[in-house]
C-alpha cells in the first residue's frame, strides 16, 4: 500500500486550516442550520378516556428514525468469502445506515442479452449482489433501497454496441420496463443517469448513446414513462466545491434542461476524493494530498451547495469517499474530523435531504486499471477485517445521539407537551395515575400541529 511521508498533524493542517480560520461562523451557520433546517415543533396533546386534558402526565419520546437519508452502496452484501463476514456486513450497514445504494449496472444485470441476474442464486459477479438479495435485505432491515442507475454508458452491456439509435433504444425502454415491474414500488428514488458530463468528449461510437441526440430529454422522458411516482434524479460526478457560481458546467447543464421541461426532481453531486488512486509513489502521493486540500475549505462547500440550491430542486451528497490518507489511529482520526465536519455542513443545509457514502470496508473498492486503484485512498468507514474506524463510530454517533430526539415531559395545565426535535419516526409512551397509552408518530415539516393520545387503563 502507497505510504505518504506526511504525518497525519501536518495532513490536519492542511485539510482543516480554513474551517480553523473561520471557526466562530461556520459553527453558527451548521448549529442555525440543522436548527432550521431539520428540526420541528413536536406537540403531544394527552386526554383521559373522557376526552378532558391530562394535567402531569409523563410523556416519554424517542426517536426511532430519520427523515433524513443517510446511507451508502450495499455492494458487498453476501460477497465476502466467509459467512463470518457476510453477517457482519449485514449487522453493521443496518446500524449505520437506513438508506442504500443498490447496483442496477446493465452490464452486470444483463451480461448475456435475455439472461438477468436480479434473482438470488444468480451467477456470482463481484460487488454486484443481485436486485431481489438487495431488496429483501433492505425490507427486513428497514433500509430505503436507491436505484443506481438505468443510463450509465459505460457500464452498457457489450451486446449493444453497435446497435442502431431505434434499436438501442427499444433495448433500454425493454430495460426500464422490466425493473419497473419488478422492483417499481419498492424504490425510494431512481437515478436515471449517471456521470453524462464526464463523456462529454464521446468519441463517435466509443458509446452506445454517443449516437443519440437530447439523451437527457430522452433518458427521463422514458423514466417517467415507466417510473411515474417515484423521483427521478440525475448524478455526475462533480465536487460542490466545484461550483463557485452558476457557470459551473453542471448547473447550466441542468438549467438548461430543467427550462426544457426534462423531469427532473433532484441533483446528485457526488463527492468522490480519490486521493492517491493513481498515484505510484510518495512523491506524487504527497503532491496529491496536497492538491486536493481546496475540497475541504467550508465556505467553498457552502458557496457550492447554495449555488446548486438555487436551481430549486433538493441536493444528494452522493457516492462519498473521505480518504485516510495513511495506516494507524492518527489518520483514522483524521478521516474522522474531516467526515464530521462535511456531513455537519451537509445535514446543516436547507437543500440536502440525504448524504450517501460510497465504498465502506477498506479493500472492497473497484479496480479499473493499475492507474486507477480506488483501494489506495483508503476511503472506507471499516477497515479490511470489518471493525469500524473512528469514521463510522463517529458517523454513527452523529445520527443516534446528536442528531437525535428523546426524553420525558410532564403536560401542562392544557395536557400538553411541546419539544423540539429532529423530523421523523418517534415511539411515545404516556403515562398517568395507573393509565398508559403507546403510540408511534412520526414527525415532518408538513405534519399535524398536535398528536392527540387518549389514555386508557393500563
């Protein structure tokens, strides 16, 4: 494995200098933003069997979900060699997550034109457990499956290059249709296309799509076709750090198709830093670390999300990979610092309504070619053997404890209580002179000004 010949303290100074610098502000706008932004005003209202308010009533609340998605790709699900392993993976995404990322690559679903492995017991390929595992996995576990994604050029099959544009695409409405019927009312969302920016120098049939024009229009015209209730998104892989103003690329790409009419319903912008992937040796390592620092400056995070906010469409913090940058404690709490500062920002804000990771055991990432090693960056929440770095234990406690809502109240004169908490699913216990009532709620923005429970004999 590559070594830099930085420590992880002069890394550190790098990478959170300018959150140091302006610390006072950017804390004031997380704290006011996830007060704003991602909390309500909970009201519980108790009456007795006779319908009159319950004055001392103990009401005890816990919150047992998130409104907010936060996840990663389940691509290892049953994919390790040992059973031993396949459960922990299985035990700790469930902890950590309630949201993932299930692979639809069409390569990989259809590699034989007619022969699909969405059903379990499918032929093995690596990293791509098959549709139907990844859905009950998700079902039983209270996981919201993403669909990632339907148009990914480079991941067509290589039976349909070559196919003319008319017969390319009855293959992909056949497509569409197929894992619409299959799997169309269990999806939470459907990425519709994947990364078209980064071909934008196709090369006339290097791509199967290369020979269609408006593919935007196309692409989601025939989603919404076979998809009509469930948000359509649109990923590419671009750093918000990127968008200084609206001539970033992105942006005007999507202006410009949203003005079109083009469906779509949200913006993935993915936050991929792959430091040290293609590097060879410490020299260029260290150069890399080096030139990716920008990535971290907050008020450049900041300036990006209310950049691509104002297209007026919600924000995905997709395929997220926060490196390690080295072996041992030191780097692993780098990694740390860094990924709680990012999601703070990214939970904070107004437009962002999920933060999905990518790649989370160290050593499990794709490999393209020996210039493009995704392992190298070390990027994943877990190490090789599973156990969980400072990373996950972090991020874990970011959602269970800080960014979480309980306790006990007593209600009013009016048999009422009001708290704030954090939007989403709440178990409530009440209880009263021998009188109990349990109850579940679930708490939104657009939810009911007062939950009402009547007491009953206990």
């Amino acid at each position: 494995m590559l070594r830099t010949s930085m420590t992880a303290d002069e890394i550190r100074a790098l990478y959170m200098q300018p959150y140091r610098d302006d610390r006072e502000a950017i804390d004031r706008r997380i704290r006011e933003g996830i007060e704003t932004h991602r909390k309500g005003d909970l009201r519980i209202r108790v009456l007795d069997k006779d319908g009159r308010p319950v004055k001392g009533a103990a009401v005890s609340v816990d919150q047992t979900g998130h409104a907010f998605r936060y996840g990663a790709n389940i691509f290892m699900l049953d994919e390790f060699d040992s059973e031993e392993m396949n459960q922990a993976y299985r035990r700790l995404f469930k902890e950590h997550f309630n949201t993932a990322t299930v692979p639809f690559f069409w390569k990989d679903n259809e590699p034989e034109e007619g022969r699909h492995r969405f059903a379990k017991g499918s032929p093995r390929i690596y990293r791509r457990p098959p549709a139907d595992l990844c859905m009950e996995y998700c079902e039983g576990n209270g996981i919201a499956p993403k669909l990632h994604c339907l148009v990914y050029d480079e991941w067509a099959p290589d039976w349909t290059k070559g196919l003319p544009p008319p017969e390319l695409k009855a293959k992909y409405a056949k497509r569409f249709r197929e894992i619409a019927e299959r799997y169309g009312d269990k999806l939470l969302e459907v990425e519709v296309i994947n990364e078209v920016l980064r071909f934008r120098n196709w090369e006339s049939g290097k791509y199967p799509l290369s020979e269609i024009p408006d593919v935007i229009e196309w692409a989601f015209g025939l989603a919404r076709q076979y998809f009509p209730h469930i948000p359509l998104l649109i990923n590419e892989a671009a750093m918000l750090t990127w968008a200084e103003n609206t001539e970033f690329p992105y942006y005007k790409f999507i202006r410009e198709h949203l003005d079109r009419g083009v469906p779509i319903r949200k913006i993935v912008m993915q936050n991929q830093q792959y430091t040290g992937v293609g590097c060879h040796t410490t020299e260029e390592y260290d150069a890399n670390i080096r030139g990716d620092a920008p990535v971290s400056d907050p008020a450049r995070i900041f300036r990006g999300l209310d950049v691509m906010a104002s297209l007026g469409l919600p924000l995905e913090i997709g395929e997220v990979t926060i490196p390690t940058f080295g072996e041992g404690d030191d780097y692993e709490e780098l990694q740390a610092e860094m990924l709680r500062l990012w999601y703070s920002i990214w939970f904070s804000h107004s437009a962002v309504d999920g933060i999905i990771y990518w790649n989370t055991p160290d050593g499990y990432a794709h490999t393209f070619h020996d210039n493009w090693v995704e392992n190298r960056c070390r990027g994943g929440l877990f190490r090789h053997d599973l156990t969980p770095k400072k990373s996950a234990q972090t991020l874990k406690k970011l959602f269970s404890e800080e960014w979480h809502t309980e306790g006990t109240f007593q209600t009013d004169e009016g048999g009422e209580v009001t708290l704030r908490g954090f939007f989403g699913d709440y178990a409530v216990q009440v209880t009263a002179d021998g009188y109990a009532v349990s109850d579940t709620l679930t708490l939104t923005k657009d939810g009911a000004d007062v939950y009402t429970l009547r007491l009953i004999s206990s």
